[in-house]
C-alpha cells in the first residue's frame, strides 16, 4: 500500500476522496436496484431481483470510473458524474423493459439486443467521459483552432449531404466500413466550440454600436456576418438534412450563447423575428416540415397515420397518470409491434412517464435542472470569457435537446425527432453527450492550467477598432 | 388484493421514493455549495458605525463596511478616511485574522483608544467594542445579511 502510494506520488498524482460524489451515486445505486427489482418481480410474478448482470456491469463501469477521479485527485465537480448515472442507469432500466427487438446488432460475432447493446454504449460513453475529464488539461487545442473546427464540421455535414444514408425519410446517418454514426451529434459540439471562440474574441466589438436601424441597435455589420451563416446553416440542415430537431437546437443554442456573452436582448429579438420568418417560409414551401406542425396542431386530423405517434404518445402520459403504472405495467407494445414507434429514441420520455408517471417525469426534469445548474455554475467560476462561454454553451446543449424533445412527447412544441440526451438508446448521441459532460466536468476542474494570457493577434481588426474610436 | 400485489406496488413506489432520496441529496448538495458561495462571495466581513464624530466627517450615524484589512486615518490614500482635526494621517490599522478583529496604532500623535483605552501596540476587539480614533468614535458590528 505504502509502495503504491510513493510510486503515485512520485508520478505527481495525489489521491483525494469524493465523499460528495460517493454518497451520490451510492443514492443513485439504491434506487436503479430497487426500479430493477421492480421490473423483475413484474414480469416474474413474484418477488424477485431478476438477473443483475447488466445493472451490475453498468454500476461497476461508474464506480470505476469515480475510482480513476479519486485516484487521479482530481478536483472536479462531485455532482454531475451522478446525475448522468442516474439518466443512464432509467436508460437501461427502460432499454431492459422495452422489446429486446427494437434494435438488435451484432458485435464481434454475436448478435446484442437493445439492452446489452445500450449498456455497451453506455460503458463506452462513460469510459470516454472519464478519459476526457481526466486528460483534459488545458483548452489550446480548442481555442487556438476555432476555425479549423469550424471547417470539420461543415465538411462532417457535407459528407453526410453527399454519402449519407437516407434513414425513416432524414438523411441522418453516415456509414464507413462496419461503422455508422451520425455527425450531426458531433457537429453540435463543435458548433459550441467554434462559438465560443468567436464570441470570447470578439464579445467587445459585438456589444459595440455602429449601425442602427430605427430602433435596433446593431454591431459592426461585418461580425453580424457568422450569425448570418449560422442561420443558412440552420436552414440548409431543414432542407437537405430533413433534421428539424438538430436544426432548431443548433440555432437555439447559438441564439442563447450570443445573448450569454453580448447580454443583448435586441439579437434575441432579430434572431426570434429571424427564426419566425424563416419557419413561415420553410412551411410554405418545404411538405415535411408542414406536416410536422400540422400534427403538432391537431394530431387528431390523421389518427392513424401522421398524429398516430403523437396520440400515441399522450395516451401513454395519459394511463401513467401522477404514480404511473408500475415498470413493466405499461403498454409499450400491443402484440408484437410497439404502441409508439421510435419508442426506444425519440419518445422515451413518454414510455417512462407512462411506467414512473408524472413522478417520475419530474425528476428526469430535475435532473437536467441539476445537470443545467452545475454547468452554469461552471460557467459563472470559470477563469475566463472562453472558458465560461464554452461550459454554457455545453450546458446548453444538453438542456436545450432535452426541452426540445421533451416538448415534443408533451405536443407543447412540434415534434422534432431528436434524442433525449442520455437516456435514448444510440451510440452515437450517449458518446456525444458523454464527450459534453467530460469536457464540462475537465472545465470545472480547479487544478487545470490557467488560461493564456490574451494576446494581440488578429492585426486585420484594428482599423476597424480605430475608426469606431473616433 | 393479495399480498403479492400489494408488495409489487410498494416496490414500484419504494423505487420512485429512492429517486426523489437521490434527488433531495443532490439538492442539499446544491443549497450547501450556493449558501457557501453566498456567503464568501464580496461581502463586508463587518462594519464600523459611527457614533459621534464633532466635525462630521464621517457623518455620525453612517455605516463602514470593513476588508479583511483597512488602514485608518486622515490621509486620502486609507480605506476609512477620518478627516478629523486631531487625527493623523496614519492612524491606526483594522484587521481580521483568523477569526478575530485587531486594531493597531500606526504612531499616531493622539493615539487610538479602544473602549476608552490606549492602544500602545494592538489589541484583539470584539463586536460592540468602541474604537476612537481623534474625535472620532465608532463601533465595531457584524455585517448586515
């Protein structure tokens, strides 16, 4: 023991104990063992634990990695690491519960349904969660290269508009060799990444007055340029894409993280206008995006064919009620087919609000309030602009994905098919999402590098700067 | 209702109770680190009030909100200006170290007086104890939440 620790020591790593985040997740454990329990006795007919092995392997992969934060001693938030573990932890219940034969892949020879196949997601997004809070150290990588994200990204998205395969009428998914993904969950970040740049370098010139129209005061017109971009970017998405959900959380966020950094309500207010204006025209002219909020309107105009997810949907808030059914007691499948298709993704927020009831509903809500004050408060004790824009921005991801699918379920906004952040089944939204938290948690980290010191690049602003002076 | 049911449906509500326990740790958690934060975040430690000063400057009655250091004195260049005839420019020094108040005279011509005695190096001051520095009397409160 003492060995170890010398050897630790001498590597420069001094473990420091959780307690905070211990406690947590020992909270957390109680309570998925006690929903597995209730599953089991359920669908058993009698008091039973049923098969522990999934929950068993998905709290052995948190505890480890709470093992790797305590070893490595670092200082980082002690709350957010188990509020992920419990969304998690109701995706697998609820992925445990569901049809196994909702999504069955095979991997490395043997064919997983959707339970283990979520869990193996899981252990990978939570492995890759650590190691990014871990080995995070310091944000040049990012700050330094704004741009080039930028390009990344774009280039991601036009990949997809040119190689992607056309999945349930979007054009979503990107395939190379045995791998598919969809980038568009990692454009989300990098979208965050470029923006924070851009707004921390220039917030001073943003928040300046030169041009004025009436009453709207407006910044150097050139920096409104980005913006412009974001919105055509929002619109292609619609149009080629057919991805509303990512459209509207992209523009969504973008809206927020410039009035976060400018303070600003009249760029709200030209983005809102912005955003009505352009919806009116992608609903004249666009059929999938009409139908969208057509059903939204009255799904009761096409019971069986449009509206049929949504009814579906409400029907299922409906027979939870405030207690809900029980797991295991609702109606996610009627014979051999689920009552709400895409139950598994865009709708589990409806299937656990249907077996946990408005109970329930409210806490996975709390659960982003908690994920969405953490990162905040991140934010608001960062060491600068870039970095506290960048944790809102993170933040605002995850939050605003959730309020939009959310919504969604509840038919307070149109559907858009979206995940639920971390608790809808797929790869490639859990290890996005899980990337989001890790660098959240690595930004919130009180023994990382201080930031560079500001320097003077970006020699073409200047006469621009001089002659606002004047 | 036989017992098996009856039991299902208290395991069914014992797992939505032990979310919301899960819940309300977390929620502690939050309200401990913001009342904390609160709490340290560019609050006066304390205060001094002024109880009577002849020349009115400083105005008998107001309220100085103290640093963890605070040089007394005439001089424009101190934390608490006292413009009084008999004070001098460097008179006294406040602090709060550890958990405690001390006052220390810096060499002033007509020395400082804590509870009508005279600070010959320092002395510790609690709340509620009466400095005078020249005419000027005041005294030492806690911090108004």
């Amino acid at each position: 023991m003492a060995v170890v620790a010398r050897s630790l020591n001498r590597a420069g790593i001094r473990p420091r104990l959780r307690p905070r985040e211990m406690l947590l997740l020992a909270a957390a454990a109680v309570a998925l063992v006690a929903g597995w329990a209730s599953l089991n006795s359920y669908r058993a007919g009698r008091l039973e634990l049923g098969d522990l092995t999934l929950l068993t392997i998905y709290l052995a992969a948190i505890a480890s990695v709470h093992a790797a934060f305590v070893i490595t001693g670092r200082r980082m938030d002690q709350v957010l690491l188990p509020a992920v573990t419990m969304l998690g932890g109701l995706s697998l219940l609820l992925m445990e519960r569901l049809p196994q034969t909702l999504a069955a892949q095979s991997f490395m020879g043997t064919l997983l349904p959707l339970a283990p196949l979520q869990l193996l997601w899981l252990v990978l997004s939570f492995a890759l969660l650590g190691t990014i809070a871990i080995v995070v150290r310091n944000d040049g990588w990012l700050r330094r290269y704004k741009y080039s994200w930028a390009v990344l990204g774009i280039a991601m998205l036009l990949l997809v508009f040119l190689f992607g395969d056309v999945i349930g009428g979007q054009r979503l998914t990107l395939r190379i060799g045995p791998l598919a993904g969809q980038p568009s969950e990692l454009l989300k970040v990098i979208l965050v990444v470029f923006l924070a740049g851009y707004l921390a370098e220039n917030r001073a010139l943003l928040t300046g007055v030169s041009t004025r129209i009436g009453p709207i005061k407006l910044p150097p017109l050139p920096y409104l340029l980005p913006m412009v971009v974001m919105w055509g970017l929002a619109l292609a998405i619609v149009i080629v894409q057919r991805d509303l959900g990512a459209a509207l959380l992209f523009f969504l966020v973008f809206l927020a993280m410039l009035y976060v950094a400018t303070q600003r309500a009249s760029y709200v207010v030209l983005g809102v206008l912005l955003f009505v204006a352009g919806g009116l025209v992608l609903y004249e002219l666009f059929p999938h995006v009409r139908v969208r909020v057509d059903i939204w309107l009255d799904p009761f105009a096409d019971p069986l064919g449009a509206g049929y997810q949504i009814i579906r949907a409400l029907f299922a808030f409906g027979r939870g009620g405030v207690l809900g059914t029980g797991l295991g007691a609702g109606l996610p499948q009627v014979g051999g087919t689920p009552s709400i298709p895409a139950i598994h993704t865009d709708f589990v927020f409806a299937a656990l609000a249907e077996e946990l009831g408005m109970l329930g509903g409210l806490a996975i809500l709390g659960l982003y309030a908690v994920i969405a004050e953490r990162g905040f408060r991140i934010a608001a004790t960062a060491a600068d602009d870039y970095r506290a824009l960048l944790a809102t921005g993170l933040t605002l991801v995850i939050v605003i994905q959730a309020a939009i699918i959310i919504g969604g379920n509840l038919r307070l906004v149109p559907l858009t098919g979206i995940t639920l952040p971390l608790v809808s089944y797929g790869g490639s939204s859990l290890l996005v999402n899980a990337i989001v938290v890790g660098m959240l948690l690595a930004l919130s980290d009180r023994g990382v590098e201080p930031p560079p010191l500001p320097g003077t690049r970006r020699v073409w602003l200047r006469p621009l700067r001089r002659a606002e002076q004047a | 209702m036989d017992a098996f049911t009856i039991s299902l449906w208290i395991l069914r509500i014992a797992f939505v109770v032990f979310i919301y326990l899960f819940f309300f740790f977390i929620v502690r958690a939050l309200w401990r680190d913001l009342r904390t934060t609160v709490a340290g975040a560019g609050r006066a430690l304390a205060r001094l009030v002024v109880v009577a000063s002849p020349e009115g400057r400083p105005q008998p009655g107001a309220s100085i909100p103290l640093d963890a250091v605070n040089t007394i004195g005439r001089d424009v260049n101190n934390s608490i200006i006292i413009d009084d005839s008999f004070a001098s420019s460097e008179h006294a020094v406040l602090t709060f170290r550890g958990r405690a108040w001390f006052v220390e005279d810096r060499g002033s011509t007509n020395g400082t007086w804590l509870n009508g005695q005279r600070v010959e190096s320092y002395l510790p001051l609690g709340y509620g104890d009466e400095l005078q520095v020249g005419q000027v009397r005041m005294r030492l409160e806690r911090a108004q939440v």
